[in-house]
C-alpha cells in the first residue's frame, strides 16, 4: 500500500520512533522504499560551521546525526536513501515530498504543549497540513 515512504529526521528521539514505525509500515510491502530526508537550515548550519570548523567535521557530524535512523532500517533490511536539504524545515519537507509524490510522510512529534503549537507551530503541523499525501506523526 505503501511503496514510496519519505521519513523525515533530524537524530532526535521523536525521529528515532518515527523511524521504527517508518520501518514497520515499509516490512509490510517488498516493494517499499524509505527516503530519509534531513534539513539544514540557517541556524543549524551556522551552528555546525561554528562548532566543527572544516566540511569534513561538519559531514562527519550530521552523518553521526543520522546514524541511528539508518541502523533501524538496515536492521529491518527495508532499502533506503538519503536525501539532505537546505532551508527552513517545514515548508521544505513539504516542497521536497509534494514534488516527488510520496505515498506517505512519517514525522516526529516534538511535542509542544499546546500554546507552543499554537503560537509558535510545529514543523509535523506545518507538514500534515499542506503535504498532499497521508502524513503519520509519531509521537
């Protein structure tokens, strides 16, 4: 039912629970794929540039950031790629999976309290509603 999965991840815990479900969903058809797809954005750039210096540290570092996302699906020998993006998170999750009709996005929840959500939005919220295909937040 479910072939094309784009997973959303940042190495977060919320990312690491939306990863096995990821994984589940895509067990249940051999013919699924997981897209993992991490989002630079400015602060986060600026940030690693400041921290690690050279562009090796700053590949190593955000590789290390996704390594556990990965271990889940070798484990689960689900096939997988990786796609890094640049901008700011939300709208650019939405763009990336809109452009390249996924059959399903799972994201994490960060898990705002709900005046946060409402004041400030959450990139799952922005995601569930402007992507164009069924979106699982994992909370």
């Amino acid at each position: 039912m479910f072939t094309r999965i784009l997973l959303a991840s940042d190495g977060s815990e919320h990312a690491m629970r939306a990863a096995e479900k990821a994984s589940f969903i895509a067990k249940g058809d051999e013919k699924a794929k997981v897209t993992i797809v991490y989002v630079i954005d400015g602060a986060t750039s600026k940030t690693d540039v400041l921290s690690e210096g050279s562009k090796e540290a700053i590949e190593e570092k955000r590789k290390r950031r996704l390594q556990n996302t990965e271990e889940v699906l070798v484990k689960n020998e689900i096939p997988y790629e990786i796609k890094v993006l640049r901008g700011e998170p939300g709208p650019t999750i939405v763009k990336y999976a809109n452009e390249n009709t996924y059959d399903l996005v799972v994201i994490g929840s960060r898990g705002l309290n709900t005046f946060q959500e409402m004041v400030l939005g959450s990139v799952s919220h922005k995601v569930a509603k402007r992507v164009h295909c069924p979106v699982m937040i994992v909370k």
